[in-house]
C-alpha cells in the first residue's frame, strides 16, 4: 500500500513538472498583437439568495433571501438553428488583443433568473386591501409561502449581462509544431445590467420591455485552445455581483423592484479570429 502511494504520487510530481516546464516553452508563434476575435457559447448559471423589494400603488414590501434557478433550454436543434440560437442562455464576445496576451473585449452573457414557487420566505412591509384583499395587512418578518397568485417574479428574457473586460492570455502549451495552443484566460470587467422582467404581483403584471436595471462587476478564469491561426474554443467561469434598483414591474407606471444578488456561471464556446 505504501509503494502504492508512492507510485502514485511520484507520477503527479512528473506531471505537475512537465506542465510547469510547458509553461515556460517559447514557441515560435505569431504575435497576437493586433488580432481581433469573436465567440459564441452557452451557458448555466447560478444565484446566490437575494432580498427583493417591491412597491407600487398600494404596497411596499420586502421578501428575504429569495431562492431562484436558471432555466436552460433542453438540448437539440434549439441550439443550431439560426432563427432559434438566441433562445437558450447565451454568451458572445467581441474582442481585440493589445499586444500578445492583453486583450480587451465586450460581450453579453444571457442569464435567465426565475424565483423558485412554493418555498417559504420572510415579508416585512405593507399590502392594502385595495392591492389585495387576501394578502392585505402589516408584516414584520412573517412568512409566506411564494406561489403564482402571490409573486411570480423572473428575468427569463433575460438577465442581461453586458461587460467591458480586461483579460489576460496566458500560453502554457504548444505541440503540433505549435498548430495547436492550451492556454489560460483571465479577466475582469462590468458595466450595464439589462433585464426584462415577466413579473406578476397578486395576479396583475406583464412580461415587461427591456431596460436598463443597474450595472455589475465579475471576474472570469478558463481554459483556452487555439488550432491554427484562426480557430479557438473556450471554457470558462465567470462570477460576480448584480445590482439592480431599477427593476421595472409595468414598463414606466409606478410599479418598481429592487435586489441584489450574486451569480456564477459556466459556458463552453467556439470563436473566430482575424489579424488586422
């Protein structure tokens, strides 16, 4: 057993030192510099529990730690079709490299956000009887149970993403004759949030019109293969934080949300790239 061990972890020590030895192979590659590239992917996601205020005529209240999922589209042609490849939770990037590892970027990442029915949260706040009859009252960290007549809430068109990135390429091997690149990517960046939100309080709402909702800030790392000159894909995780005070619940009537929330995500890609 002990020879066993050995083994074994004589066989990670080789392969931790021939990739660190990989890493610090110069191959004769052309320079990134100046090359301009695109993506596009998929991907899930996942949210942290978020507090969401709610106000219009006849109500203000706050539900706490609010349980929600992605909502991903099932496999198949969905994803292959030009007319139906928006559909599913997507990623695309447009980018530029700086020199041979720097590169700026912007893209979008379509999120899909749909609060979870039938779990049990705390309320404080207020709801008049003109608003509901049936959830009418003063409550002061009560409980409710979130069902469809109550609150159905959900970015699903989406929860729109749309950064600035720095990023950082990082080569760590070559092989083929250098034809083919593993490398690793780095990044941070944030800006706008976008959302349209399909929202329904105590019965009455629609799925409202795209807006602005707040801005965000993420960092991302991954992994990088590059085959020849022009063709690459990618996986990567990319988490950050969303605010959003500016959640619309009936276009620009008096009807309005606010949450914060924290999101991670992955999403695998295929991308082009072009010297200029």
């Amino acid at each position: 057993m002990a020879w066993a061990r050995y083994s074994r972890m004589k066989h990670a020590i080789y392969l931790f030192f021939l990739l660190c030895c990989a890493s610090f192979v110069r191959a004769q590659t052309p320079s990134r510099k100046g090359d301009l590239y695109f993506y596009w992917g998929y991907n899930r996601s996942f949210f942290s529990t978020s507090d969401i205020y709610f106000k219009g005529p006849g109500y203000a209240f706050t539900l706490y730690d609010v349980k929600a999922t992605d909502r991903p589209s099932p496999f198949g042609k969905v994803y292959f079709r030009p007319s139906t490849i928006s559909i599913p939770q997507y990623v695309y990037r447009l980018g530029y490299f700086l020199s041979n590892r720097w590169h700026l970027s912007i893209g979008l990442d379509h999120l899909k956000y749909v609060v979870t029915n039938g779990q049990t949260v705390e309320i404080s706040g207020v709801i008049d009887k003109s608003a509901s009859l049936e959830y009418a009252g003063q409550y002061l960290s009560d409980t409710v149970v979130l069902a469809p007549e109550f609150v159905r809430f959900e970015h699903t068109d989406g929860l729109n993403i749309a950064s600035l990135d720095v990023g950082y390429r990082l080569p760590i091997l070559h092989f083929g004759k250098s034809r083919h690149c593993i490398a690793l990517n780095f990044g941070a960046g944030g800006i706008w949030v976008a959302t349209r939100t399909d929202s329904r309080i105590f019965g009455n709402g629609i799925n409202n019109d795209f807006h602005i909702s707040g801005f965000s800030a993420q960092g991302k790392t991954g992994l990088l293969y590059e085959y020849g000159k022009h063709l690459f894909a990618l996986f990567d995780v990319r988490g950050g934080m969303a605010s959003l005070p500016w959640i619309q619940l009936r276009n620009w009537e008096p009807y309005s949300a606010e949450q914060t929330l924290f999101f991670w995500e992955y999403y695998g890609a295929l991308g082009l790239r072009f010297h200029f």
